[in-house]
C-alpha cells in the first residue's frame, strides 16, 4: 500500500508516493542520480546519502523513514562543500567515478563531524566506502586538503 511522504532532498521541498518498502536510494533516485547502487547490501558505500547530516546507506534505509526529515546527496551537498568539491578535482581523488558520491557524501559528513581530521581520522571514517580505481591515497589527500 502507497503512502505519502514529505522531505527535503537538497534543500528542496519533495512529495512522494512510497511503499512500506521502498528504499531510499530508489526514492532519491527519481530526482538525482547521484546515490549509486554498487554491493546494494550495506557494504561498499557507494548509495551513502546523509539524513539529518548523518551518513546511511540509502540501499538499506527504508524511504519511508524520511518523511519530515531532510536528506542530502551529493550533488546537493557539492554546493554546501565546495572546497572539498574543489579538493577532489585538484587532487585526483576519483577515478570511474562509481563510488565518488558516496565518498564524497561521507567525507562531507566527516567535515561536519570533524572539521579538522588528521589523516589517520580521515583513513579511519571512510574505511566503509570502497574504490575499485583510486587506492585510497588521492580521496585521503582530497579530504585534506579541503581541511
Ligand atoms: S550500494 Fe549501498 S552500501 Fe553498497
Ligand atoms: S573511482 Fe572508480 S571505484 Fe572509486
């Protein structure tokens, strides 16, 4: 059975039409693709979305869930950050580009957490998001450097 929810995606008011189990990452889907779906069990970080500037993974976060809170992607967030945005450009920090939402996402969320982590800090927050291309040294450098 449908019902309505209310919530804000980016700073914008959204209405939406869920079913008890509708995921997070499919009803943020229908307005940006930024979350991407990777593992889809909770594992690889690539779906991170920030609800109520906390990190979720949005492939395990019912939709429902939401309603009457706010939720943050990564191209939302990239305005909200973008010196961190800038950071991963000159640093190199993706590659493919498949995870980079959801790393980005998480180190935003390290930022408002901890606005000044030291890189042993950075390796350790973002040890649940995964990069196939990267080897990690270039988002860890990326995260820095925007500090
Ligand atoms: S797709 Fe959600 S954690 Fe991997
Ligand atoms: S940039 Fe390709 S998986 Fe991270």
């Amino acid at each position: 059975m449908k019902r309505e929810i209310h919530y804000e995606l980016n700073g914008n008011p959204v209405t939406q039409e869920v079913t008890p189990e509708t995921l997070l990452l499919d009803a943020v889907r229908q307005w940006t693709t930024a979350p991407k779906e990777a593992c889809g069990v909770g594992v690889c970080g690539a779906c991170t979305v920030l609800v109520n500037d906390q990190p979720v993974s949005s492939c395990l976060y019912l939709a429902a869930l939401v309603d009457g809170q706010t939720v943050w992607t990564a191209d939302g967030l990239v305005q909200r950050f973008p010196r961190l945005a800038q950071s991963f450009v000159e640093h190199e920090g993706l590659q493919c580009g498949i995870c980079t939402p959801g790393q980005f996402t998480a180190a935003c969320a390290l930022l408002l957490e901890n606005p000044h982590p030291d890189e042993a800090t950075i390796r350790h927050y973002m040890a649940g998001n995964l990069c196939r291309c990267t080897g990690y040294a270039a988002i860890v450098r990326s995260i820095h450097g925007a500090v």
